[in-house]
C-alpha cells in the first residue's frame, strides 16, 4: 500500500490533470438512479476530485478519502470542499 500512496504523492499533478475533466456523465446517470435526491455520498479514493465536484454540484452531500496527501490537496483546492486522508 506504501507503494501506491507514494506513487500518487509523486504523480499528483500529472494524475489531477489526466483525470479531473474525463466525461463520466453516463456512469454518473447509472449510480445516481439508486442514491436519493441530495443523498450522502462516499467517495473512497477520490483522486483528482472530479466525482466529488460533480456530485456537490449536484447538490449531494459528499464525504470524500484519499489515502495520497498530495491529491488531497489538489482535490480540496479544485472542489473547494475539506477532504480527508
């Protein structure tokens, strides 16, 4: 697991840019139909915090994990939300 978190810490920047814009539109349709409207959502492992964003747009209630410190700061800067590690 170090491995992994520390290859996320050191590509951060690169992985946020490559991931942060990606069309996910008809996943999101497809996961939404089961959460209520402004329903909790878990985002576990939220990287770039494309999904988070998209989902505090949409006004549900969103609590989101990284394991990697340096997406966390990017994710936070970019959703504008506190996330955690």
């Amino acid at each position: 697991m170090d491995q992994t978190i520390k290859y996320y810490d050191e590509n951060a920047i690169e992985f946020f840019m490559n991931t942060k814009d990606a069309n996910m539109e008809n996943l999101y349709k497809l996961f939404l139909k089961y959460i209520p409207e402004g329903g909790k959502i878990l985002d576990l492992g939220c990287g770039s915090g494309r999904d988070t964003k998209y989902f505090l747009e949409k006004g549900y209630d969103v609590v989101a994990v990284d394991g990697s410190i340096e997406m966390v700061k990017l994710s936070t800067e970019y959703t504008g939300k506190k996330l955690c590690t």
